[in-house]
C-alpha cells in the first residue's frame, strides 16, 4: 500500500476527512517517521486509541531486525545517545537518536520521546518499528513503545561516543572528537528560519582532517584552537563525513594543543573503495589529459563549464576563461581523475590566463594549451593531495597540491616485494 492507500484506510477508520489525513500523514512520513508509528499518531490525534497494532511485538535479538520485522521488542545496550532537533508542521521536535548493541550486532535508533537513556544503560525497548536508514535497518520508538530497565550485559562494541576522526562514518550520531580548528569561516545560508549565520571548515586530530559545519555558532570555535566536541553527528558532503555540530551539542576548549597529522597515504584502490576520503594523499603516473583540461570557459552565473556556449543551467551564455587540468592517475591498482584549479594548472603549465589566450590566438585553436599541459605531465609519476570523491561518474579528486614524486621507484619495489615475501 501506498501513502494515499493508506490515508484512504486510516480517513475510513476515523471517519475524518481524506486529504486532511494524508497531508498530516505525509508531513509525518517526509520527517522520517515510520510509517506505522505515523498512522498510530494520527489514531491518537483523532482519539482512536485503540486502532494500534494488534498482538505482541516479537522480542528478537539484533542481529534479526530488518526492515520487515514489523514490530518489534529488542533488549540491548546504549552505546551511544544524541539529540537532534528537527521541523515538524512548523513546531521544532527534538529526536532522541545513537546506536544500541547486544551481544549479536549493532543498531542505530530514533527516539521520538525522552527516555532518559545514557551511553551504558540495557534496557528493553518494546514495541518499536524498524525503517531503513542509509541502506541499514534503525529501530523507531515513540508514546506508543515502551522502555524499561533489563539485566546488563556485555556487549562486543565500545560504549559511549568518543571516536578518532578517521573512525567516523556518515549516519553516525552522539560521537565526541577531539581536535583542532584548522579552517573556519562564517557564513550566512537561507536557513529554516530565513537567513542564518552558521561556521564552517575543517578539522584535523593526528588520525585525519575532516570538514564540519557549527548550525548553533559556539564562540569556542576558532581557528587553531584545540577543542572536545560532544553529541556531534556526521553526514556525507561529497562522498566524505562530514561533522556536524549543533545547538545541542558541547564545546569545551581543551588545556592541550590536538596534534594534526598530514594526509592520509592511501593506494588508489583502497581511496576509491572507501567511496571518498578527506585529505588524501595518492602516488602514481599521469597517463592521460582528459578532454576539458586547458584553456576553458565557465558560466558567470554558476562557474560550470560551457560547451559551445551553451551552459547546461543556464543555456546560451558568455563564458567567461579559465584554466583547468583534469587528469588520469594510475599506481597499478586502479585509476583516478585528479582535478587542477586555475593556480595548480599555471604551475604545471608555467604561465598564466593571458598565456593561454595568446598561445591559443596564435595557433587558432585553444586546445594547443592542453597539448601543452599533457607534455609536461603524461608520462611522469606525481604525488597528489586532495579531495576523493566517488559516484556514479566515477573517482574524482579535487586537487590542492600536485608535485613530481622524488620517491625513488626501485626502493619501493624493494619495499613491495619485502611486504610480498612476509
């Protein structure tokens, strides 16, 4: 069934109006709300309390729930709480959300109401729905479940939130980090309540750097100050995590400078395979200069390359030039499309715009500067810093620093076939 189908049973069952029933329902649904525990609220608010679920929810261990178990009744431990305050029909509605744990798997939850639970309590949670959420189950309780006090356990997993920045995954919430400010900028954005100024940048720990968006402005956040973050939660900004700090979340500054590590030196494979990564550094041979490297134009109103004067957004347009490398990069285990902004692109090239243009006017033809490019660079091996993102478009990796490699390559067959050998 869908919303509208069920919309037409609840109206039915309440004998109240359809399309006011499944506009609450939808509201509902668009806010994550599990469907069953949607219909159950809209029950309670036409005072049909006894429209739930019949029989008792299935008690199962963790690792049995999935997203068909319909209702369920768990008994696990609180390895991690956080709140998060989201807009439902105008009202602000704080959600109660983290990971539970048994001695089978793991689970992320969301709390519509307050239980009070604390990183380390076991409790029994019954009548709870499952949805999926970022591809894995996640168990849902509300006014309709309950949860109560159960034996403790242990369990395989560390409780409470305190994590290292390379262990973070988007989809995780109530984590602690401690770090130093390494970027920070104010910005303003259209936010729910019209315009609103929130930070962003990035941080770094010794274990990686990541970037991070403060939505309740905390003047502990500077840069270069050393920080613990408390009850942060962590989304994807272009295929990497990203830290995500909130009103309810604590800043303290820290009596210790937070050391930063460099880049992460990762094989090409390994980059790629972990679907993006922050900060990265990769070692390999330029085999080709992609189409669209050189001399190239941009729309003036959103900065995407024009082809033939025609912007995919915006249509027939100006383009204003710029100069771009896109290039592929090969270590023997696979490939990546490393990205050159204007100023990397200068230095690989060795001269500027005007440059460009002039080489391009003499020739009659703006390709002769990618020509240019893919002579100095096709053939040698690099070591690139940046930015991995992956899609369905493939690996790209948004360049900020590119330098030959001075590694010397029989060392490292050496060291390559030591590794073998052991």
């Amino acid at each position: 069934m869908n919303v509208d189908e069920h919309a037409e049973e609840l109206a039915s069952d309440l004998g109240v109006d359809k399309a006011e029933v499944k506009e609450n329902l939808q509201n509902l649904v668009e806010y994550s709300v599990p469907l069953e525990e949607a219909k159950r609220s809209l029950r309670r608010k036409y005072g049909d309390d006894a429209g739930g679920d019949s029989g008792t929810p299935t008690a199962v261990d963790v690792v049995d729930v999935s997203p068909d178990s319909g209702n369920v009744t768990v008994t696990a431990k609180v390895l991690t709480a956080g709140q998060r305050s989201i807009r439902y029909q105008g009202d602000d509605h704080v959600i109660r959300e983290g990971e539970l744990a048994d001695d089978t798997g793991k689970i992320s939850y969301t709390a519509w109401e307050d239980f009070g639970l604390e990183p380390g309590d076991t409790v029994t949670i019954g009548n709870a729905s499952v949805r999926e959420w970022e591809g894995q189950p996640e168990l849902n309780f509300g006014e309709s479940s309950t949860v109560s006090d159960a034996e403790d356990f242990d369990v395989p997993y560390d409780v409470g939130g305190d994590r290292d920045l390379a262990d973070l995954e988007p989809g995780d919430r109530g984590r602690n980090v401690e770090v130093r400010v390494t970027e920070v900028e104010t910005r303003t954005i259209d936010g729910r309540d019209g315009e609103t100024e929130i930070l962003s940048g990035v941080l770094g720990d010794e274990s990686a750097r990541l970037p991070f968006t403060d939505w309740d402005p905390h003047a502990e956040i500077e840069a270069g100050a050393s920080v613990r973050l408390e009850d942060v939660y962590v989304r994807e900004f272009r295929g990497v995590p990203s830290v995500n700090v909130s009103e309810f979340s604590t800043v303290t500054a820290l009596d210790r400078d937070v050391e930063v590590g460099g880049p992460t030196r990762l094989a090409v494979r390994e980059a790629v395979e972990r679907g993006g990564a922050y900060d990265v550094e990769l070692v390999g041979n330029v085999i080709e200069v992609r189409d669209g490297s050189g001399l190239i134009q941009r729309c003036p109103e959103c900065g995407r390359v024009v082809q033939k004067g025609q912007c995919r957004q915006h249509g027939d347009v100006e383009g204003e030039d710029d100069l771009r490398v896109k290039a592929i990069l090969d270590d023997g285990t696979d490939t990546v499309t490393v990205v050159l902004d204007r100023e990397l692109t200068e230095e690989v090239y060795g001269g500027g715009l005007e440059d460009a243009r002039r080489q391009a006017r003499d020739a009659m033809d703006q390709e002769v500067v990618a020509e240019s490019i893919a002579d100095e660079i096709v053939g040698r091996e690099f070591r690139v810093r940046g930015h991995l993102s992956v899609d369905d478009y493939g690996a790209n990796l948004e360049t900020t620093a590119f330098r030959e490699s001075a590694d010397d390559p029989a060392e490292r067959a050496s060291a390559f076939l030591a590794e073998v050998a052991a």
